[in-house]
C-alpha cells in the first residue's frame, strides 16, 4: 500500500481515538463510519493547493516520506517517533 487518501477537504473537525493493541480510529463527520489506523501504519495531513488532505500509509523507515499525490505540491515530513 503505498497511500490511500482518505480525505481532501477545505473545512472539517476530525477526532482520532487510541485503541488497545497500537491501533487507533479516526472518524469525521463526512464519513459514515470510522476509519482504523493499524499498527503498521501511519495517519499523514497535506495541505494542498488550499485544502486539508488525510491519507492513510504504510510506515517508512525514520526519515523517508511518501510520495506525493500527482499535481500535490513537493512537501515531504519526517515521521515522528
């Protein structure tokens, strides 16, 4: 799974919840259920051309970012430990 967007918006509220076992769950009110961030992966905010993107990815090494959506601006973050 290189990225799967979960989310392009210009004015949303987002909860995220931590469950048991390193997963966690983020829900938005433009979704009718919740979406779950397994163990193995990472929740990733962009903020393109104006709007707020969610993407939901596999985990990378310390220091390598994802690619970006074609036509996204050339914004890469380091995960966090």
């Amino acid at each position: 799974m290189q990225h799967e967007t979960l989310l392009k918006t210009d004015d949303r509220t987002i909860a995220v919840k931590a469950e048991k076992d390193g997963k966690f769950t983020v829900n938005s009110s433009a979704w009718d259920d919740r979406k779950t961030i397994l163990a193995d992966q990472v929740l990733e905010l962009r903020w393109v051309e104006g709007q707020v993107h969610l993407l939901r990815r596999a985990k990378t090494p310390l220091g390598a970012p994802s690619a970006p959506d074609p036509g996204e601006d050339d914004f890469s973050f380091d995960d966090e430990a």
